[in-house]
C-alpha cells in the first residue's frame, strides 16, 4: 500500500492508450500501448503497464479518470471526461502559461484557448477528415514505405518545400505517388504534406484566435517536421516540453481525478 494517494489518468485514443499515475503532485509512471479493438481491454492494460514495476495495484488507486474516445467504455473509472478538457488540464500542469494547444490525435485535431487557470474559454475541431491527423501521415508513410516516426526527420533533409495541394487522404496519397513517379525527392514531398497540413491548423486557428505560449500535444507532436511546419505557418514558437507531449491528456486527466478525490472528500 503505497504511503502516499496516487491518481491514474487514462486516455484511450484511436492509435494509442495512454496511461499517468501521479503521487504527490509528480508523474511517477506512465505507459503508451496500441489500442486494440476492445476500448474497455485497452484501459485495462494500460494502467497494468504503467503500474508495472512500482509496487502500486489498481486496488490501491484513490481515483481514476478517463478520457479519450475509448473513455464511453471504462467501467474501471470513477469519471470520464472530455478530451478537451483532459489536454487543457495537461499542457497547464506541464506548462502553466500555456494559452493555445494545437493537439494532433490519431483521427482528428483540435485548437485550444485556455485561460491563465488552465480553463479552456473555446475550441475547434476537426473530426470530418483524415487530414491533419496521425491516421492521414499513417497513409502518407505507408506511399514512401517508411515507419511513420521517421517522416519528421526525414523531411529536415528537405531542399525545397514541393506543395502538395490536396489535404483530403485519398487525393493527397495519389498525388504523392505521381510525384514520387515523375522523380521528385520523398523528403521535398514530405515536407510539403507537413505545410499543407500546418496551413489548414492556421485555418482552423482564424476562427478562435492564437496567442501564445502554445504547445503542441498529441502523437503527431513528435514529428520535429510537423512542428516546424506549423511554426513556420502560424509564425509562433511552440513549447519545447519535457514531458512526452503524446501524454498530455493522460496527465490531465491524471490531475483531474486528484481535483475530484480532494471535492469528493473535502479536502
């Protein structure tokens, strides 16, 4: 039995099940796996590896939220919550002057206004296309037959950013494939896919509006050609994190469920 109370937070998204325990205010274990096809399985196993190793049971933990879109099966959780509010309560705890998230999942993307508290005040998504997600650089990876974590670096070996005018999957894969045909260079398309996605994030941003500090979350948040791209477009600096920003709805809703343990008991 562990000295101290210890929240867990569980973010089943489409791609990936990610998992934070926290104690005393620190993150003192967490875990990414593949998410199967059984949402509430894939929470289950997610807390099983991130409790691995650390002397701490399912048993002995004071609450746990879930979120992500796995979260409408969890009957592991004392609560469910939003995603949008889960990465919110996230960036603010990795980054407490955090005031825009752009967060890239596996099938959609969203913008994020907080306030100074960590509250979001608005937000927008994309959830009716491909584009912009990790699902949609997926398939690109798959044209250029590469592992999908290699894409950003390749694309730092770009001579030139070679548009690429579609952001619909379909289109975009077939018009990769012409490209890659006529014999131009798979680092120049590349990084023309990161700027035709960057370029519709800035789209999405016209609508609520971006102020810095802005961090980015999300799978995707790995791609140093994506963070570049979006950089270049929205002509801001995004946080360099110490966290692994794939993890940020999970530390929120690790947070989250400390907040709840402390309402639910008065403390």
């Amino acid at each position: 039995m562990p000295s101290s109370l210890v929240f867990a937070g569980v973010d089943v998204g489409s791609l990936g099940t990610k998992t934070v325990i926290i104690s005393d205010g620190k993150i003192i274990s967490s875990s990414i796996i593949r998410t199967g096809i059984n949402t509430e399985e894939n929470g289950l196993n997610g807390l099983a590896e991130a409790l691995k190793n650390t002397g701490i049971t399912r048993e002995d933990l004071s609450f746990v939220v879930a979120t992500g879109y796995g979260r409408i099966s969890a009957p592991y959780a004392n609560k469910t919550v939003t995603e949008i509010t889960c990465h919110a309560r996230g960036a603010h705890f990795i980054h407490p002057d955090t005031r825009t998230i752009i967060d890239m999942g596996g099938q959609d993307c969203k913008g994020i206004r907080l306030d100074k508290d960590g509250n979001v005040t608005d937000f927008v998504m994309n959830d009716k296309c491909a584009a912009g997600t990790g699902r949609f650089l997926e398939v690109m990876a798959n044209v250029f037959k590469v592992p999908l974590e290699e894409l950003g670096e390749l694309s730092l070996r770009a001579t030139t950013v070679l548009p690429v005018s579609s952001t619909c999957t379909v289109f975009a894969e077939s018009e990769t494939i012409s490209l890659l045909a006529r014999g131009e260079k798979p680092e120049n398309i590349i990084v023309g896919i990161h700027h035709a996605i960057a370029n519709r994030v800035g789209g999405m941003f016209s609508r609520i509006g971006l102020e810095d500090d802005v961090f980015f979350t999300g799978g995707v948040a790995k791609n140093i050609g994506m963070r570049n791209a979006l950089e270049q477009a929205l002509k801001v600096s995004i946080i360099k994190s110490q966290e692994d920003p794939q993890l940020a709805g999970a530390i929120g809703a690790a947070v989250i469920a400390g907040d709840l343990w402390k309402k639910q008991n008065n403390k």
